[in-house]
C-alpha cells in the first residue's frame, strides 16, 4: 500500500518534535557531565602574592652605558 505526498509529510512533521526532544535530552545529559568535571578545576591555585619593592636609582649611579640602553 503507497501513502500519499499528505501522509508522509504529516507523519514526518510529526516526528520533529519526538527528535526535538531526543537531541535536547542528550545535549543535557553532556552538560551536566561538562559541569561535573568544570567544578573540580575552578579550584585556585595557591599563589603567594608578593610586592614588588622599587628602588630608587641616581643619574649619577648610571654609568655611560646603561643610560644610552634606557634611553633608547
């Protein structure tokens, strides 16, 4: 028995929303899996923040050359 251009398109149509439904169950259950694993690396690393101390240096401790390399 052959179906008509109607049938099949009505029955096609109806498929979409079960494959919707498909697909979106699947990409949720990748997302709860991809949130899984992000939440074990948002640790911190332990960095010891330390400031940094400048010093203040004469023109007249600068010799010749290490005046010609900073003004260039």
């Amino acid at each position: 028995m052959y179906y008509s251009e109607t049938k099949v398109i009505i029955g096609g149509l109806a498929h979409v929303p079960i494959l919707i439904f498909i697909v979106n169950f699947i990409k949720g259950k990748f997302e709860s899996i991809a949130s899984e694993i992000v939440e074990v690396k948002k640790e911190e690393p332990k960095v010891k923040v330390v400031e940094v101390k400048e010093e203040e240096v004469k023109a007249e401790e600068l010799n010749a050359n290490e005046f010609k390399e900073k003004s260039e």
